[in-house]
C-alpha cells in the first residue's frame, strides 16, 4: 500500500542554520505530495504542495520538489529561525484520493 | 474566512463511555476528514464524509462512527472508551474529495483523554 518515509529527528540546528528533512514514499501512479508543521499545541498546517513530477512547491523560505524518479519530496531551507521549531510531516494523497498518508513526523528545534 | 473549528477543545471521559467530538469545515468545503493523532501511533486516517455520506474509513473498529449534517458539519462519535483513544483527534475539509490533489486543511484539534 501507499506509505511515507521521513526521518524522525529529532533535529537539532542552531539559528540560520540549513535545513533538510527527507522525505520518499511508496505509491501507485503520481500522488499529489504535502508538508504539513505542527507547532506545539495546535493542530496541522498546510505548508507548501506539489501535486505533479518536478513541480516545487515553496512557503515562508520552505521548498520541496517533486522528485519521480527518486520517488522522494525532501523540505529545504536555506535559514531557519527559533520560530521554525515544530513538528513537520510528509504527506500523499492515496491511490483512491481518500485520504492523506502520514509520515512519523519530524521534529525541528532551533536555538539561538 | 473562517478556517475548520472543532469541539469541544479538551474532553475527558472515564473508560467505557462515549465521546461526541464536532467539526465545522470552512465555508464551501464539503468533505470533511477524521484523523488520530495518538502518542506513539501518528496520524492516521479515520472517516471520511462527503455530501452526508461516509465514504471511507480507516482501520478503527466500529465503535468509531460519525455523520455529517445537511450544513457539512460532522461529527464523530466514539463508544466503549478505552484508556487507548486517548489521543488529539484531528478533522480536516476540503473543497472535494483529495483525488485531484485538492488540499485539506486542518482545524486546531480535540484533546481526548480517557481514564
């Protein structure tokens, strides 16, 4: 079936600092791929989409590109910041567009 | 515009007793998704409902249920607590059904805790 791989973290940068979380899945066809961040206590937010091959999708100094042929949606960022500190999660939509597959999520801490 | 709301924000229960949990979806949206998020476990997908009709559900038992009303609200109801569903329980709309990449977007969360 459908699934998300990312790196569990956590991951601990100090401010400014470059940033990449890996990301691959596993699914049929070409699913539309999403980052989400969780900051602490709130629910998920949308932080940036691709929905096909070699789109990137970009939010806030974040990137990911849909990669096809590595099958993976790695999150980049060229400076993070203390207020970047969150749980981060890859996503897919599933074959039959149901609903979103999660990765484990990755935890980010940034000091300063 | 207003973004998912859910209820209440914090909900205790004691182990064999039901939970109603409430999610309004953003204005126009008609799918509306339950997720649990419980420690150890991450998020994983429960129900899905579009246009008052149960389209999907997760691997959870059947104590898990839920419907969506004419307004596209929904709710979720879980019977026979057990100490395990303890979690945050996530809802999330969207305009349709995600098939076509369309986004969900996520409310703020019910905390459930069973005792």
């Amino acid at each position: 079936g459908d699934s998300v791989t990312q790196m569990e973290g956590p991951v601990t940068l100090s401010e400014e600092a470059f940033l990449t979380i890996n990301c691959t899945y596993t699914a049929t066809g070409y699913p539309s791929l999403f980052w989400y961040v969780q900051y602490p206590g709130e629910g998920l937010q949308l932080l940036l989409k691709a929905t096909k091959a070699d789109d990137k999708g970009s939010n806030k100094g974040f990137e990911a590109t849909y990669r096809k042929e590595t099958t993976s949606f790695h999150l980049e960022k060229g400076s993070v910041q203390v207020s970047d500190s969150a749980v981060y999660f890859c996503a897919l939509v599933n074959q039959a567009g149901t609903a979103l597959i999660f990765g484990k999520g990755t935890t980010l801490s940034v000091s300063s | 515009e207003a973004g998912v709301t859910q209820s209440p924000t914090h909900l205790i229960k004691t182990r064999g007793q039901q939970a109603t949990l409430r999610c309004s979806p953003i204005s126009g949206h008609t799918s509306v998704y339950w997720y649990q998020q419980a420690l150890g476990l991450g998020l994983q997908f429960l129900l899905w409902y579009d246009e008052g009709e149960e389209r999907n559900r997760g691997n959870f038992p059947p104590r898990f249920s839920g419907r969506q009303f004419p307004n596209y609200s929904s709710e979720l109801n879980v019977n026979a607590l057990e100490l395990e569903d303890s979690a945050l329980y996530l809802c999330a709309s969207s305009l349709v059904g995600t098939s076509g990449g369309e986004t969900q977007y996520f409310g703020p969360g019910t905390r459930l805790l069973v005792l």
